[in-house]
C-alpha cells in the first residue's frame, strides 16, 4: 500500500492530483489511500479520506510500502522514526500553496538521505513512484543508519526552537 498525506494545514491539490493521475495510469491496480485535508479537488482513482485520527494514521503508516508526502517535518520524522521510505514534493509559495518556500529548504536538507526521495515536481514525483514501484533491480530507497549526521540534528533542532 502507498499512504499518501498532505497534512493538517494547507491543502495540497497539485500532489493529490498527480497521485490520482499515476494511480489511474497502472496497469495493474494499486491500494493507495490519500489523506488529502481541506483539498477541493476529488481523486476519482486512489481511495481518500479528508483527515484520519490519530490512530488511523499511524496504521496506515505502519501498512504502507512507502510514504508520499508534502515536506512536512512531523511526516518526515513519522518515516524516519519508522524506517518507511518516502518520496516528497515540497508545497510552493510561488505556486500559492504555502506563505513561504520553507518546504523546500526542508526538502533540500533531506535529499542527502537514502530513505527519502525528493520530487520538486510532477515529472520528477512520476519518475520516482515508477522506479520504486517497477524496478526490481535498483533499489531506489536504501536503509538509513538513525540519528543521522550532527548537522541534520542541529537543522531540526534550530527550526523546532525557532518556532517556540
């Protein structure tokens, strides 16, 4: 199963429909299941609900293959405390997703690791699932060793007292 999030802010439209659009090109039915917030748009092809409790998102992330996501750090320390490979594509400011292009300050901070993959776009998210869900031969994501370096731990921490 791949579990899809945009989590409980801001919508994200643009990843929701490209993940609908993937999903409904396969050959071969897939279980995706999008938790897609206070998006307007509708997937027709991937089973979706608007938010899960808490709970409920913790078993789907603990059924999931792999994780598609927004460049949220609560998501991306669910994935990494829980060893799930993820792919994810920053929200855009210049694209009126977000206030500010934090996400891909985020996203670039993370593209270093081997369990996570980063999409800055629709053709980039398509190559990524295509590679993880049909090359057998080349792992796309790899074990990661956790904690990783020094540097990433004092980045999370610097944002996290920022915020306070």
């Amino acid at each position: 199963m791949i579990f899809v999030t945009v989590g409980n802010m801001d919508p994200f439209d643009r990843l929701i429909k490209a993940m609908d659009e993937w999903v409904g090109k396969q050959a071969t039915p897939l279980e995706v299941l999008a938790q897609i917030g206070t998006g307007s748009y509708r997937p027709t092809n991937l089973q979706f609900v608007d938010f899960l409790k808490p709970e409920e998102y913790r078993d789907a992330f603990e059924r999931a293959e792999f994780i598609v996501s927004h460049a949220g750090t609560g998501s991306i320390i669910t994935a990494l405390e829980n060893d799930k490979p993820m792919v994810i594509m920053p929200k855009r400011a210049s694209l009126g997703e977000q206030r500010n292009e934090h996400q891909l300050a985020t996203a670039t901070r993370f593209k270093p690791s081997t369990l996570i993959q980063v999409a800055y776009d629709v053709d980039e998210l398509y190559a990524i699932l295509n590679e993880a869900a049909f090359n057998t031969e080349k792992k796309v994501f790899q074990p990661q060793a956790w904690p990783p370096d020094a540097s990433l731990i004092s980045f999370i921490r610097g944002f996290i007292q920022a915020g306070s």
